[in-house]
C-alpha cells in the first residue's frame, strides 16, 4: 500500500513537471542584428470574447487572404508554407506576409503597409466577423503573436493566443470599429554576444480613423469604420518594439501554455481518485464476502442430502458463454475500438514524455493519425480472437469489416462536414488531396496491418472458456428494471464521466474556442481513472446480471462500459447552450458533427474496455468454481 502511494504521489509530480517542459521539436534559431525575421499569417479563427458571459459565435476559420478581407500580399504573392498532416486537419492554412521586420531595427517607426479600398459588401463581410470576435493569428519564428492577459482568479500574466480582428466592444457594439494599425512587441534573448533569439510575440492592435493617406501609428481620437452603404478606404501600419528578456529559448512556450486555475484540475483529479477507491473498495467487498462465499459452497465435498438446488450466477453456468446476438458486428467494434484504446494511450505517452512540442504545429493529430493507421494489426488480432471465442466462423468477413467499417463511417461523416465548410466558404475545409493521403493511410496501410493482425489471431484461435454450454438454452426470468440494457448503460455512464467532466471542459474549449491546452499530465492521469472506473462499475453490473439469471451479458457489457458517451453528448448539448452562440447552419451542424464523432470515439474506447474487463472477470468468476 506505501508502494502504491508512493506511486500516486510521483505520478502526480510528474504531471505537473510535464505541464511546464517539453523537449524542444526543433533547435532554436539564431538571428544576427539587422537579419530578416519572417511573420508568417494563419488562418482567421472565431475566439471566446473577453466578457464573462461571451460565448463562441462561429465553428468557420477563413482563410488570411480571403478576397473579402482586403489585407495585404506580399509583392511576389501569397505563398503558402508546408504543413503536417495534423496541422492541415486542424484548420492551419500559413502563407508568407508583407511585414518587413529585422532584428533590432527600426525599433518604434511607423511604418505603412498598404492602402486598399473595402467595397460595401465586404465592408458587411468584414463587421460581421469582428462582431462574432474573429482573431487574426501570425507565427513569428514559431510563436504565436498574442496579447497579454491576466488571469484574475490566479493573477498570472500569460499570452493568449490571437489578437482581435477589430472592437465591438462598450462603445462599438452597434458600429465595430477595424484594427488597422498594429504595434508588435518582440522580446529577444541574448544567449551569447551578437546571437538573438525569439522568445516572445506581443501584438496591441488599434483602430485609427481620420485621413486615411497619411501614415501615421499614433492613436487618434476617431476608430476606423468600415461604410457598408460606400467604399471604404483603409490603410494597414505597423510599429516594431523589441525588448530584450531574461527567458531563454528551451522555455519561451511556459508564457503560452497557461493553466487556468491548477487548483480544478487537482481537484477534479481528486475527486476521482475518490470515487475509484470507493469503487475498487466495494467491489472487492462483493467479491471478498458474495463469491467467496459462493465459491466455497458450491466446491464443498460433503455434500449433504438435503443440499439446496444452485441458485443466482452459478445456475447460469452453461449459458454464461453461449454466442450473443450478431457476435461479428460486436467483435468488429471490439477490435476497433482496442485499436483507439491503444492509439490514445501511446499518443498519451508521447505527450507526457514531452515529444509532442507545441512548436510542430499539428503534432498530437498527426501522432494520433500514424498510431492509428499502425496499430490496425492490434484491432484485427483482437477482433478475431474475440470473433473466435463468440463461435464466429465466417473469419474473412471479419477481417474485412473490422479493417473498413470504422474508417468507412468516420471518413462520410468528415465528408459531409467537410461539404458544409466549402459551401461556408471556410478555409478549414480539408483540401482533396489530404483527403486521398489519409485514405491512403486507412485503407494502404492500416487495412494490410489489420489483415496481418487478425491472421495472427485466427492462429491462436479461440480463448478457452472454463465451462461448457449446454444445448439447450435456459429462460430467462424478468431482469429489474435498472438491469435492463439501457438503463445500466445510463446509470453505469455516471461515474466514468463524473471522473471526467471537469477535465473535458477544458477539451472542449481547446477544440471549439482556441484555447491552448497542454494540461497532458493531469489528462493521462484522467484517462487512467476513467478506465480504471469504466472497468470496474462494468463488472459490478455484470455480476448483478448474472445474479439475476441474465447471461446475456456480451452486448450489456459493451453497453454497459459505453454509458459514459451519453453524458457526454448531454455535456455536449450542455456546452452548447452555455458557451456557444451559433446563428449560422453551417456552425450549428459542424458542431453537431464533431461531437458526433466525440461521443463515437467514446463509446467505441469505453466499452471495449468494459467488455473486455467483464470477458475477464467472468472467465476468473466460473473457473473459480467446480462444476459436476
């Protein structure tokens, strides 16, 4: 037991060292006074305003360069940069920029970047966009541009990510001024004479008004407003401040990826470490004072005359293994589901390990795209054994379905979101040749591996049960109501989601509202927990099934273990409401849509682990026991 504690309490240190270090993706750059330093832009994005009741008003990233916004191109044109599949998958569209900037130069001069004209249509267009708070985002040398903000429960400073497109805010709610102007602040480390490194990227954007041919940096008493009845004329400046400090490069990132109040996610870890020690605890009283019990009495070797008929889970005995209903389809999401199971958790390791730098754009989805497509040989072996052991003998189309069905499923539904981000006319759409790459990926690599995987598990056959089936199957008597299959799956769903759901508050926001989340540490922590709890709350409904003379127990416990998806999609709906304003169709159905796909991938984890856990302690519970 101090071992085990021991244990906890060095796993939990070590989630919070990984919060603050990674291992640096890419070595640092070295500037020379007077080199070129690249701003790189990125796609517009929707973000969170800075009231306490603002909420998410759009799920559409636009292209920088949209004809529609007018800002500046480069005089050689806009270039696109090369990108992970990750990043591309997340919605980053980079190209090059117009912006002029040098190391230690020009430090506080104006400097002008373009005139343009706004016509009235895209003068609407653009308002429009400020009024549902878009956020320009720039890189420069791998850092996000970023405003300084302060967190007022911990009074931290941090960079949130993005700046603001323009002001709709007090006294621009009904007429949102543009941000024309913008002052960038670099902060540069030093490490050896004459070497300078970007550690920093702070943008004060500002509107200014007034006489639109003359340059000018120098905040006016009028903002800029675009005319949605005329042509608007708009000049774009910018100013260069660099300030030199004291971080070095290994840890400019600890700015950025800012915790909003450590303390929930201690206590929300807490709070579920509790809830498994009541779980574990309960269960082992069950096990200790019920089957223990009933173990002895029914292995006594005297036997007196008078002995009882069997009664509860040992009357079921021969029907505990009979084949359930459609034992391919299950053994299919089985198989597929270990493959997720196994893919979260190595992309888990590699984030705790610190590989997963937020410098490489993209790289959790692409760690989670290649240990996908590789572990097809793990989804294929275990969906056959398992096909095997439920009496499958059609071993072809299992392998079949188990390497297609999923991907299948979840490429229409990317499909069909990605139809609504064309017609939306958001950059976020994932261009054609993506697409084929990662079907190429699906059914080039994964398919072949699951085909190896299942061959392997063909070869090992069946896993052996302990008792035999009879042929004849037995009636089943009237279950209680919180038995029956959806209403354990519900109640069973409470607890691995209650483990959860203050966790996944800041995933949503990470994945809907922009927020940077590397947290990884105390979401490993969560993820454990949230097997640990699945597995066990699976066996103790199992067990009461089994009680209950119900032995159909293979499709229940997957249910079972799954529960938690539908308190996720509530969660789902819940978050919605509370943090999301959509107007538009194409929002409300893109929104709809990943949480779809959420609450599948959910579903698919937790109850292969509940019906793999429940496989396991029923084949312990009947070879336990000596049957005549």
């Amino acid at each position: 037991m101090r071992r085990f504690a021991a244990n906890l309490v060095f796993v939990g240190l070590l989630s919070t060292c990984v919060d603050a270090f990674y291992l640096p993706g890419a070595a640092p750059r070295d500037y020379q006074a007077g080199e070129r330093v690249e701003l790189f832009v990125n796609a517009l994005t929707p973000m969170i305003g800075a009231a306490d009741n603002a909420k998410l008003k759009s799920m559409i990233n636009y292209d920088y360069y949209n004809p529609a916004f007018h800002f500046c191109t480069p005089d050689e044109g806009a270039e696109k940069q090369p990108e992970s599949l990750g990043s591309i998958l997340f919605g980053d569209r980079i190209f090059n920029s117009k912006y002029d900037i040098e190391m230690l130069r020009n430090n506080g001069t104006c400097q002008a970047l373009c005139s343009t004209n706004v016509p009235p249509e895209d003068a609407k267009f653009i308002n429009d966009r400020i009024k549902e708070d878009y956020a320009l985002n720039w890189l420069v040398d791998g850092l996000p541009a970023a405003e300084m903000k302060k967190d007022l429960k911990s009074g931290e400073v941090f960079f949130d990510m993005g700046f603001n497109l323009g002001d709709d805010e007090e006294e621009y709610v009904e007429r949102p001024a543009l941000n024309n102007n913008y002052d960038i602040y670099i902060r540069y480390h030093e490490p050896r004479p004459g070497v300078y490194r970007v550690v920093g990227v702070l943008v004060w954007p500002s509107s200014l008004g007034g006489n639109q041919d003359v340059t000018t940096c120098e905040t006016s008493s009028s903002a800029l407003f675009l005319n949605e009845r005329q042509e608007t004329q708009v000049r774009y400046t910018y100013r260069v401040f660099w300030t030199e400090s004291d971080t070095p490069w290994a840890t400019r990132w600890d700015n950025y990826l800012h915790i909003f109040d450590p303390r929930i996610h201690w206590f929300s870890l807490i709070n579920s470490l509790a809830i498994v020690v009541f779980l574990c605890i309960m269960v082992g009283m069950i096990i200790y004072r019920s089957i223990s019990r009933d173990i002895s009495r029914y292995n006594a070797i005297d036997l007196s005359e008078d002995v009882q008929e069997d009664f509860g889970w040992k009357l079921v005995h021969g029907e505990v293994f009979r084949a359930p209903q459609n034992p391919l389809i299950l053994s299919v999401i089985v198989g597929n589901g270990a493959q997720l199971c196994a893919m979260v958790g190595v992309t888990l390791l590699f984030a705790l390990l610190g590989f997963l730098s937020p410098s490489n754009r993209g790289a959790l989805a692409t760690v989670m795209m290649i240990c996908w497509t590789f572990f097809g040989s793990i989804g294929g072996y275990i969906s056959s054994r398992v096909y095997a052991s439920l009496g499958g003998t059609n071993q072809r189309k299992n392998t079949f379905l188990t390497a297609t069905m999923l991907p299948t499923v979840v490429f229409a539904i990317v499909f069909l979101l990605n139809f609504f981000l064309l017609v939306a006319g958001s950059s976020g759409a994932v261009p054609l040749g993506t697409m084929l790459f990662v079907v190429i990926l699906w059914f080039g690599i994964s398919a072949p591996l699951s085909s190896i995987g299942a061959y392997f598990g063909s070869k090992h056959g069946a896993v052996s049960h302990p008792v035999r089936v009879n042929p004849i199957p037995r009636q089943i008597p009237p279950a209680p109501k919180y038995l029956r299959p959806y209403w354990a799956a519900i109640l069973s769903g409470i607890l691995p989601f209650g483990a959860a759901f203050v966790e996944l508050y800041f995933v949503l926001s990470s994945l809907f509202a922009s927020r940077a989340y590397y947290a990884f540490g105390f979401l490993a922590l969560t993820a454990g927990v949230v097997s640990l709890t699945t597995a066990t709350v699976t066996i103790l409904f199992t067990y009461f099934q089994l009680c209950a003379e119900e032995y159909r127990w293979h499709w229940r416990a997957f249910l079972t273990g799954g529960g938690s998806a539908f308190w996720l999609l509530l969660y789902g709906l819940y978050y919605w409401l509370s943090r999301l304003s959509l107007d538009s169709l194409s929002s409300v159905v893109l929104y709809l849509g990943y949480l779809l796909l959420l609450v599948l991938l959910d579903f698919l984890i937790t109850g292969t682990i509940g019906f793999l856990a429940s496989y396991w302690a029923v084949r312990k519970l009947y070879s336990a026991i000596r049957i005549d």
